[in-house]
C-alpha cells in the first residue's frame, strides 16, 4: 500500500485543525513536490492517502503547493472524508471553474486558501464550506480596515499560523471556527521568579508511581493496587494496549495480563502515553494529539535505520515526553527529575544531545511543514525520502486508533 512512487517524489508535513471546543477535527497534510520538473500522480497520492484515512476514517485536508498536482487532482473523486484546500489565485482563474464545481457536486468539502486579490467567479464561491486566512494576514486586515474582497464576511473561516494557545483563544474570541496549527507555545524553561510548582494532580501522581514501579520491576499486585485508586486509568491503559497499533493476536483482561504479555520494558511505554494525554485542560488537546504522534513517528523512522526493540521503545519514550513542559507548564527539567527516563531520552530532551536528536527534529521539520528543514534533517539522518513518507504515513495510521 505504501510502495507508491510518489512517496518517493514528495516531501509530507501534518499539522492539526483545532476546532472551538478545542478537540483536534481534523488532519492537514501538505504535499510538496521535491522538483518542480515532475510530473506527478494524483491518484498515487489517494492511494496513499487512503491507507491512512480510508473513506469510512477521519478527516483530512489536502494542502497541495503543486499547481499541476492540484490541477489534476480537482479532476478526480476523492472520497468524502478527504478535504481539498484550494489557493484563491486558482479559485478565481475560469480554467479551474467547471472541475471546482464538479468536485463541490460530488460532495468533496472545499476549502478556499488565502485571500482573494479579485472576486471569485459567482458558481464557484458557493462551493467553497470555509476559507483558510492566515494569522499574519488576519493582522494585516486588522490594521489596514481592509478585508478579502467578497470572502471573508460570505463564508466561515479557519485561522491559520498558530502556535500558542493565546493566538488560539485570540482567534476564536475574533470568530474563527477552527484554527490550524499547532497551538503548543514556546518550551517552558524556566519557572518565573517566586512562583512554585503546581501540585501535581492525583491521576497524574499514580502514572507518575506506576513508572516507577515498572522502572523498578515491582511484583504485578503492588502494580494492580495502584492503579485501583483510579480504575478510569485502568481502563485507558487497556484501550491503549488493545489498540490495533499494538498489534497484540490476544485481547489483554488485566493489568496484570498486560504485564506478563508485554515485559517491564514495553509496559513502559504504554505508560508514558498515558502521562502525555492526562490532562484535562482543554487548550492542551492538540499537544497531546502532537506527543503521540511525535512518539509514533520517531519509532517508526528508528524502525527504518534498523534499530532493535529497546531502541524503538526509548525513541517513542522520548518523542511522547517531549512535549510534557508543554502539557504541564513546567520545565522538562523538573519533571523529569521525578519520572525515571532511559539515559538517552534523558540527554535528549534536556541536553539536546545524543544519538535520538536528529529523530526527534525529523519530526519537528515535519510538523512545521517546512521542506528545507525537511531536507536537511533527512540528510542529517542519511535516509530517503520514500522511507520517510513510508514511516510517517504508518505512524499516522497507528495514531487514528488512539484518536
């Protein structure tokens, strides 16, 4: 499924549509021609596309900086959970008209990309469910009084560029219906100066315990009574467990059941994700969508250089808790002086050091949706761009059942 030719001819970015209630509704993923001389394959790329998001699966948004690619892909019949961003320069060009109108009338949900320079055609603005308007571009407005010609007060709009939960709360106050982005703020370094640490929650204390207690083999009933004093984490360590992205032949009953199919090691794992996407603060959604997708993607790229399991096991641990300032407004430093890490995890997320680095801003390159960070990180790696697009695309597939 992943064999495509052009995954080799492409570079793939992912970030996240965030909608009001602060839920993660949808994938963007952005398309960029590695040449502009290519000619490229439309229908390879839903053939890709629909082994991570076939039709009856989540939603997700084409952003496609190809002209030609896009062209043609205007001309197909995607199916209904695939959205198609569509620049306002090709939406207001009649060559582009008929295949807009036709792709609206098959029930494809089309999303108007930028601001317009002149009004759209009059059948093509109906076609169009939302507009996509940047932050810096918002601002632009903002100052100047002047807003897009014909669009922006007709359709709803998605703010896009965010990167703080503040530019997030901002936009939605202004009328956004969602925002795209990845609303994760800058790493927190260092506390202000006389304030202390926030008590930690309850919940977060018993995963916190249960780490440690794996980390230190602890007999399978002292685990148990553990997490009895929340069975709601119970309950999420055997969802994840069970998830098709574990790949388990037998459906795991007990924690205890868990431990004696998986091993200290691997239970471990399953633990850190549960650490990363405890919170309960809302604007902390998309970052915990981030963290699991961060450590998925970074297991499947040591995958591809061959790595062994407890390779594989630590670079996931590290993409997961990488975000964890982020989750819980405190320095990685702090909280990972409570929470035992593999050395290298350890070296990684505080030193910026070590073998797992360039993993782990592999991943980032591709969160920016930035081709020339892209490119010098699979260099930095010595790895092809098939295998990367291969890698991501299978650690967004494992990443739906978690969703």
């Amino acid at each position: 499924m992943l064999d495509d030719e052009i995954l080799g001819q492409v570079a793939l970015g992912y970030s996240a549509f965030v909608d009001r209630n602060r839920a993660v509704s949808a994938t963007r993923l952005t398309v960029f021609p590695l040449r502009p001389d290519l000619s490229l394959d439309a229908g390879q790329l839903l053939h890709a596309i629909a082994s991570v998001w076939p039709a009856d699966g989540g939603r997700v948004s084409l952003n496609i900086t190809s002209e030609s690619l896009l062209r043609d892909l205007l001309k197909t019949s995607p199916s209904h959970n695939l959205m198609v961003e569509v620049p306002a320069f090709m939406a207001a060009d009649p060559v582009n008209t008929a295949s807009i109108v036709a792709l609206h009338a098959h029930g494809t949900t089309l999303m108007l990309k930028g601001r317009p320079l002149k009004d759209l055609p009059r059948e093509v603005l109906p076609c169009f469910a939302q507009s996509i308007i940047d932050l810096s571009d918002e601002r632009r407005i903002a100052t100047s009084g002047v807003a897009p010609a014909g669009v922006a007060r007709t359709i709803p709009h998605v703010l896009a560029g965010i990167n703080t939960t503040a530019d997030m709360d901002g936009a939605f106050r202004r009328g956004a219906v969602a925002v795209l982005g990845w609303p994760l703020g800058d790493e927190v370094t260092e506390r202000s100066k006389g304030s202390r640490a926030a008590p930690t929650p309850a919940d977060l204390q018993i995963v916190v315990e249960l780490i440690r207690q794996v980390d230190a083999q602890e007999s399978a009933e002292k685990l148990e009574n553990t997490l009895k004093r929340d069975p709601s984490l119970g309950f999420k360590v055997l969802r994840y467990v069970n998830s098709a992205a574990f790949g388990l032949s037998v459906e795991v009953s007990s924690f205890r059941h868990a431990l004696m199919l998986l091993g200290y090691q691997r239970l471990k794992r399953w633990l850190a994700l549960l650490l990363a996407t405890a919170s309960k603060e809302p604007n902390m959604r998309a970052a915990m969508f981030a963290s699991v997708r961060r450590g998925l993607l970074m297991e499947e790229l040591a995958r591809n250089t061959g790595a062994d399991a407890e390779m594989r096991n630590e670079v996931f641990i590290c993409g997961v808790f990488s975000l964890l300032d982020r989750i819980f407004q405190q320095p990685l430093v702090e909280l990972l002086s409570t929470i035992p890490v593999p050395h290298l995890v350890h070296e990684t997320l505080i030193d910026g050091a070590g073998p797992y680095v360039p993993y782990l801003n592999l991943v980032k390159a591709i969160e920016a949706e930035s081709l020339y960070d892209f490119r010098e990180c699979a260099d930095a790696l010595m790895m092809g761009v098939r295998e990367i697009n291969q890698a991501e695309l299978r650690a967004l597939a494992a990443a739906a059942d978690f969703d």
